[in-house]
C-alpha cells in the first residue's frame, strides 16, 4: 500500500490491545510503545545529541520532558500572526494497517464468467 494511502486508513492500537509479530512475540501494545520510547530516549542520550545539536536541535534539555510531560517552547504555526508558548511532546502510536481481504478463487472466477456472459449479451 504506498504511503499516501496510508494516511487515510490510519487506525491507531490501543494501550490495551494485543499485538503479535510471531507466535513466540505476542504482548500489548502499551509495552511496545514502552520499549521503543525508552530505546529513543536512550539513543537520544548517548549517540544521538551529537547529531541532533549539528541540525539546530542542540538545546532540546531534558529528554524526559520530551516524551512525558511535554517541554516548554514557543510555536509558529504557518498563517498565525505571532508565536505561542506552548509545550511539545514527542508521542509513540502504533498504527494498525489491516491487510486487504482477498477474494477467493471461485468468486474470482464466477465473476469472470458473469463478466463474459455480460459481455455477450
């Protein structure tokens, strides 16, 4: 499915909700969500400041703030008159995408013959 008809079909997991990858990987998306916000803020720690101070991001602060309650900055949306102090907070959402249902060979194929008969006709 390519990526503009992504966004009109989003359909974001609940913290609730069940997810399995494999038989052997099931668990809630809450903990999912957990570990990949950990895994950011760690790599955003060590490694990754660097990277972020060289692309202007280089007083973030406390990159807790970021993730949970949000960090105090000041916001310039495109056609506002002026900045707003606000705050952002970066957000982990796990998007399920369902899988097209496939239709069965006998339908497919009733559906073929409907069509040549139509044709005929």
């Amino acid at each position: 499915m390519p990526d503009n008809e992504l966004s009109h079909a989003k359909d974001y997991l609940g913290n609730d909700d069940v997810i399995a990858f494999e038989i052997e990987s099931i668990g809630k998306v809450s903990s999912l969500k957990e570990l990949v916000e950990i895994f950011l803020i760690s790599t955003m720690r060590n490694d990754d400041v660097k990277f972020l101070a060289e692309h202007g991001l280089k007083h973030l602060g406390d990159i807790d703030l970021l993730f949970k309650q949000g960090r105090p900055c000041e916001v310039l949306k495109v056609g506002a008159k002026s900045w707003q102090k606000e705050k952002v907070r970066i957000q982990v959402n796990i998007e399920f995408i369902p899988d097209e249902p496939e239709r069965k060979k006998a339908e497919s194929t009733l559906d073929d013959l409907r069509q040549k008969i139509n044709e005929i006709n």
